[in-house]
C-alpha cells in the first residue's frame, strides 16, 4: 500500500495527463469525425469517396501502429514536437472515424419517413434536416460517441507505451522503482481508469434513458 | 436518406455538384501529391549530410531478399497465433460468462456484475502488463490470457443479451417436454442466442485481430515488433519508414478481409430475420431497423473498447 501512497503524486499527475489526452483528442475526434460524417453524406462524390476511404483505412488500423507512426515514424520524417502532442493527433485521428460512424449511423437511422414527411408537408433541406431530422439524430448519437470516448479513454494507455508519461507510463515508471508491490499498484491504475470509464458508462445509460426516441 | 432531404437535382444542380466534386478531387489529389513529394525528397541532416528520399531504391532494396519476407511472414503469423488462440478463448470465456450471469443463484449472478465492469473498464494493455507481471507468463501468454478474458467479456455481455432477448416461450417449451433447465438452455437457448449474435461475436474478433498489436508493447514478437524493432535493427534504420509501410500494408489487409467477412455474416444473418410472407411495408421497415441495429453495433463494438456499461 504505502508504495501507492508515497507516489500518490507521480499517480495523479498521470492521471492529469490521461486526462488531457482524452479532453484533447476528444474534442478534436468529435470535430473532424463531425466533418467525415458530413463528407460521406454529401451530394459531391469525390469527397464522399474520400470519407469512405479515410474511414475504412484509420478503422482497420491497430491503434498501436497508428501511435507508433506518430511516435517514431513522424520525428523520422523531420516533425520536431513532443510526444505529448504527438500522442493528441494520433489518438485524434484513430478516434475521428468511429465517431464519423456513429454519426453517420445516427442520420441514416432516422426512418425514411421522417424525411419523407417534413419533405411532403413543403419543408425544405434546411428546415428537414434542422427541425426534424437532426433533432433525433442527435439523441441517437449520444449513447454510441459516449461508448467511443470510454473506448478512447482505454485507448489513451496505448500513449503510456509510446514515452507519454500518463496514468499507464507513470504506472511503469512506479513498477521499476518498487518492484514489491506490483500488484497494488497496477489495482490502483486499473481503479484510477475505472474511475472515468464507469462515470461515462453511467451518463450515457442515464442519457440513453432520458433522450430516448419513442416510436 | 440523403435523396429524400432535397429534390431530386436538376441539371444545374447536377452540374454545381459535379463541379464541386471535381474542385473536391483535384485539392485532395494535391494534398496526396504534395505529401507524396515530400516523403521522396531527400533530406539534408544538422550535420549536412544528404539522405535519399522515403522512395529511394536504397531504401527498399531488402525487399528483393527472400529471407526478409520468410521473417515479416513469421511476424505475421506470430500475429495471427496470438489472434487465433485469444479468439477461441473468449468464446469459450464469453459462454461461460453468459451462463454465469444469467445464473439463478443470486450469489453467482452479482459478483458477476462487478466482475465484468471491472474487465471492460480498463485497458487491455494494462491487463496485459498485469498478467505478464503477476502471473509472470511470459509475453506470448500474457497477450493471449488478456486478450481472450477482455473480450470474452464482451462476447459474454452479448450472449446474455441475445439469450434475454429471446421470446420466454422457447424456455417454456424446453421445460414442458421435460427437459432440465440445463438442457433447456444448452440446446433451445443458447443456440438461438448464438445465431442472432454472431455479427458481433464476430466483430468483436475483428477488435480482437487489432489489438493483438498491443503485444507490441509487452515485447512480443508480432508483425510491427519484428518489422520495425527487430529488423529495423538488423538491416538499419535506413528502413524504418519503408519495412513500417509493409507491417502496415499487411495489418490492414488482415483486418480489411476480416470486416469484409464480418459484414458479409451479419447481413445473411440479418436475412435469416426476416419475417417470411411480410408485406413490402413491414419487410423494408424490418429490413431498415435492421441494418441500423447492426450499424450501431458495429460503431459500438469497432471502438476498439467496446461499451462499459
């Protein structure tokens, strides 16, 4: 217990750092996953083609080579800023196409004719896709990006192995100073993660309930 | 969708899409080529040294060497080893986390509850720091037994979903020709259940196949270990960016044929659902509920973490 208690600090500036990253490629995800999702629903093919394939490539890419990329590959390649950062844009980048998905799927869930009757009753586009679409395919939406950012909360350990110092590299850096109590230790890591993972798990069970679509 | 947001495009909104497409094409081309461009040109060290470009021959020159392909194919293997091994072993976990927490002992059933949140809310990497420390398996190990309980957990929350979700007659029927409420759920329940989530069973695996990849880090030797570690090492750094390029060439073959799979089993099970002799009304509405079922599941699942709830 007491290796916990005494390294307190190192854990709570890890878990500082997890945070950010999540905070960071939370938001950035949650953008350029909005703008993928738009693209891939466009009238203009080429950017829709782009969509596709930006999605299905960074989808079947293991997260750890993506990290890695950044890691190593990126500074190879001439890019001169710290891993921290580094770690931000890969994470945003592995995230952004599941939350494209899961908006998109949000928007094609929407039945048919929900838009077939905002269209009939002489709506417009704006005005379908504003007042009657958007509003349930944003409470469609919520639960699933929730469950995505539990998943990049998990994800952002990834980072710890790739020289940011979060909650899993702090983590590391504890087991190599007190060997003796590694079992403590990695409980108090998992306790720390668990911390974030089940709040988000329980806002999206009490939004899912709250913003659910009767139909 | 899209088609019933507007009117159907007149020829000059045609013509303004179109344009917009080609705009659209030209400044992605661009940006693919000016990144292209910069990744062939040589680059001058502090020291002053001149280093040929990413596409330089004398940086893919190994590849001609069949003993570099016998080793990224033992990489890959090695991948797909850990990958197999874990996969039947979360099936095989995730049954018996079903039966489990759909047990009627109260005392099995609860604990199973706080188990399982433990499992799916933490990180599979440090599950396998933890194994490999603890129980100190080795790296082959450790990957295996995280990987195979971490999804098994989520295979098991599946089953039980798909078992719950199940009419109560078909356990009714079981009970009344006498059999036992094992049999019962042994050959009626589970079956059923299996079949209706075989599309996320399998999905889960595609994750599964991905984070094999995560092995990297406890120093096993997989496709990315053994490319950019290893041999990277061994032939120089001078390869670094283009034996990286093969590892992931390779991985995302992999995973792409696996999804392509996976897709191809949900919709035929998809099919299998529907109700025969429906009229076209019910069998589209069917047919839409369904493909969003599986859309969402798919996002869900694809996270690389699944939900924690």
């Amino acid at each position: 217990m007491d290796a916990i208690i005494e390294n307190l600090p190192t854990f709570l500036r890890g878990f500082g750092t997890t945070l950010a990253l999540l905070g960071i490629a939370g938001v950035g995800a949650l953008v350029i996953g909005t703008l993928v999702a738009g693209m891939r629903i466009s009238p203009v093919g080429s950017l829709r083609g782009f969509a596709t394939v930006y999605t299905e490539i960074l989808r079947n890419t293991p997260l750890t080579l993506v990290l890695f990329f950044c890691a190593f590959i990126l500074p190879y390649l001439g890019v001169r800023i710290d891993f921290f950062a580094l770690a931000c844009i890969g994470l945003t980048a592995y995230t952004s196409p599941f939350i494209a998905e899961a908006v998109r799927s949000g928007v094609n869930g929407v039945p048919v004719g929900q838009a077939e009757a905002a269209r009939s009753i002489g709506l417009r586009f704006g005005q379908t896709l504003g007042l009657v679409v958007m509003p349930q395919a944003i409470r469609m939406v919520i639960p699933p990006i929730i469950n995505v950012l539990i998943a990049l909360t998990k994800n952002t350990s990834v980072a710890g192995a790739f020289f940011v110092k979060d909650l899993f590299g702090s983590a590391q850096d504890v087991i190599v100073r007190r060997g003796d109590e590694v079992f403590a230790i990695l409980i108090a890591v998992a306790v720390f993660y668990l911390i974030v993972t089940v709040t988000l798990g329980r806002i999206a069970a009490v939004v899912e309930k709250k913003v659910a679509v009767l139909r | 969708m899209t088609q019933v947001l507007y009117d159907a495009p007149g020829p000059r909104a045609r013509r303004r899409s179109l344009i917009a497409s080609i705009v659209g094409g030209v400044v992605i081309a661009a940006i693919l080529v000016a990144l292209v461009a910069a990744l062939a040109a040589p680059r001058i060290t502090a020291a002053g040294a001149e280093l040929p470009g990413m596409f330089d021959p004398s940086r893919w020159d190994i590849f001609l060497d069949r003993a570099v392909w016998r080793r990224i194919g033992i990489g890959t293997l090695n991948t797909l080893q850990m990958a197999a091994v874990a996969a039947v072993g979360a099936v095989a976990i995730g049954v018996l986390i079903s039966f489990l927490r759909t047990a009627r002992a109260a005392w099995i059933r609860y604990p199973m509850v706080l188990v399982l949140e433990f499992l799916r809310g933490m990180p599979v990497l440090l599950m396998m720091l933890f194994v490999l420390l603890i129980f100190s398996t080795g790296s082959y190990w450790a990957g295996v037994i995280a990987l195979a309980v971490y999804n098994g957990a989520i295979i098991g929350e599946a089953l039980r979903a798909g078992i719950q979700s199940l009419p109560r007659g078909q356990r009714e029927a079981g009970l009344a020709i006498g059999l036992g409420p094992i049999r019962t759920r042994m050959s009626i329940e589970f079956p059923q259940a299996f079949r209706q989530m075989l599309p996320i069973i399998i999905a889960q695996l595609v994750v599964l196949l991905k984070d094999t990849s995560l092995a990297y880090v406890i120093s096993y030797p997989e496709l990315l270990r053994t490319t950019t570690y290893q041999m990277a090492n061994y032939y120089g750094s001078r390869y670094l960016f283009s034996l990286f390029f093969v590892a992931f060439a390779i991985y995302l073959t992999m995973n792409l044929l696996l999804s392509w799979l996976a897709r191809i089993i949900a919709r035929r099970v998809d099919a299998g659902r529907l109700p025969k002799g429906s009229t076209p009304f019910s069998r589209r509405a069917e047919k839409h509920a369904a493909r969003r079922r599986s859309d969402v599941e798919n996002v869900v699942l694809d996270g690389g973490g699944g939900a924690a709830r």
